[in-house]
C-alpha cells in the first residue's frame, strides 16, 4: 500500500519510538554527553554513530508494515535525540533520506541533553504551529524534556494537534520520581484544556515516552482530559507484548493517546517486533528488543524500545 493509496483511504499512520541515546560522537560542553564520546567507555565513534543512524532509519521503514502492504508513516514521534545535527542526518542523510521527512525537535535543558522530536511527512501532514513548552521544577526535580506541540492540517482539511512527551525517569525509585511525571502530565493537561477551550471538538494525539504504565497514577489522571490509550494492548506479531521489557515482563512505558474525536473512528494500535529487532533473552528466556549496549558490551542494536504503530481513519 503506497502513501497515495493509503490517502485516497483515508488511513493516517502514526508511530512513536524511543532511540535509546542518539547520540553523535561530538562534545556538547553544555551537556553531559561524556558518556557517548570516542574515548568513553562506549567507545562511541563516528563509525558506531552512523551505524546506530542506519538501525534506527530501518526500525522507522519497517514501522511503514512489510513487503506489499508497507506505507510510509505519516508522523513519527522519537524520543532520546540529541540535537538538530542528529536529526538532519537521520533525515537528509540516512537510508530514511527518500522518505523526504522533515522535523521538529525541542532544545531541552535535559542535562544530558536528549530531546524529543516529532518526524512528519510533507506529502500528507502541513504544519501550522509549533512550540515547546518548558517544565516548571519541582523541588529535588532534575531540568527534564520539554514537550513538543505541533499543529497542522491533514489531506481532509481537519486539524491535528500533537504532543510529544519524554517524562522523567524512574530514576531514585518510582515513589520518588512520581511527582515529576505528574508535574509534566499537569502541564500537559493545561495545553490540552487550552486547546478544547477553542475547539470542543479538536483532534488531538499524544505520544511518547512516559516511564509509567497504563495503570499508573499519572496516566490515570491524563486521561480525565478527554484522552483515550489506545496503545494500552498493543503487542507485536513475533512475541512482543509490549514495547519494553524489565526483567523478564513485557510492559510498555511508550503510550499513544488520541481525543474521543479519533477515539470514534476506526483505527488499530500494533508494536512493531520484527524478528530483526528481537534477540534471545539469555536470563529470562524468549526475546528482547535488540538494544545498543548490553551494560558494556556493543550490540550494535537498535533500542531498549521496540516502536508502537498506529492508523487512524481520517
């Protein structure tokens, strides 16, 4: 199925996937980005950087489906980029260079220095406005990704409003880290309300990299904004049940959330696992996403993440 078909349907696809540190292997001296330098203890060289570029560039093709009923997607969500250099040469100069994308990405005070960014296909989806908005501290709280809005209009005239959410980490345990994740999803929630304030109706996405799951308290609240997951029991064709796995359990910290406007049309929610993207999980038996690093060891992978895939009938 080619783009132009898949217009002539009405099916807009969306996907979302965190990187796993697309990192170049240049210094940043505002940011701690020791960790993927030439003489790290990743040994992050030019080489492994332009390979990680091709894996992630192949992991976004293959979330277009297989063989004849491929298409490319239309918007797509990533988190943990690092900069405007990462993304040009993921979209000018990787094998995802004929997909002719065009982006937007946030310049985050993450003090590591990951953003997120949203990829977008000038063919199907024309922007009308774009910001990023800051999150307010709160005490002991880290600066942390701002969220990425972009407004545009689809081929039927209709608006989409999308958000692109990279919340806090787990990071000193989940009891502590909670309120940050809340700080966010408060924010977003008054970005959210802004938006129905002007349109009833609007349509609205969101997607990204929570670090909670379904049955979290944050996504709990999110949801009391009109907004429907429809990411919650996504599970790949090839073992995945979830985007992510911790332990031997498949959960998903990735979500994808719409607005009851798109919850109303036909639409269906699927991870992508590849066998490809998959590697047998030596400690707890079954697969794996097939990642970067394995503590110190180079996989030469392509994230801790496997992507989720969405298609909406617009």
């Amino acid at each position: 199925m080619n783009l132009l078909f898949s217009l002539l349907l009405g099916i807009f696809t969306i996907a979302e996937l965190n990187c796993e540190n697309l990192f170049d292997a240049e210094h940043d001296s505002l940011k701690n980005d020791t960790e993927f330098l030439p003489n790290s203890y990743h040994h992050w060289t030019h080489y492994r950087y332009w390979r990680k570029l091709t894996n992630i560039s192949q992991e976004l093709i293959a979330c277009g489906g297989e063989s004849v009923e491929w298409t490319q997607p239309d918007l797509i969500a990533l988190c943990e980029v690092e900069n405007d250099s990462v993304l040009t040469d993921l979209t000018k100069k990787s094998l995802l260079r004929n997909a002719r994308y065009e982006y937007f990405m946030t310049n985050s005070p993450d003090e590591r220095g990951i953003d997120v960014a949203l990829l977008y296909s000038p063919f199907s989806f024309r922007p009308v406005n774009s910001h990023s908005i800051r999150i307010n501290l709160l005490a002991d709280m880290k600066p942390t990704r701002d969220i990425l809005y972009v407004s545009g209009e689809v081929i039927t005239g209709d608006t989409l409003h999308v958000f692109v959410v990279h919340a806090p980490s787990r990071s000193g345990g989940e009891k502590f880290s909670e309120p940050f994740r809340l700080q966010v999803i408060s924010q977003l929630g008054s970005a959210i309300d802004s938006i129905y304030s002007l349109s009833a109706g609007a349509k609205i996405i969101v997607m990204g990299d929570f670090n909670d799951y379904s049955d979290s308290h944050s996504l709990q609240i999110l949801r009391k904004y009109g907004l429907t997951e429809i990411s919650e029991k996504a599970k790949g064709t090839h073992g995945a049940k979830a985007t992510y796995k911790f332990r031997g359990e498949w959960k998903s910290l990735d979500h994808i959330f719409v607005s009851e406007s798109l919850c109303q049309r036909k639409w269906e929610c699927h991870v992508v696992d590849l066998p490809f993207l998959l590697t047998h999980d030596e400690k707890y038996g079954g697969m794996m996403p097939l990642r970067t690093f394995s503590m110190y060891k180079y996989n030469d992978g392509y994230s801790d993440h496997l992507p989720l895939v969405a298609k909406i009938e617009i």
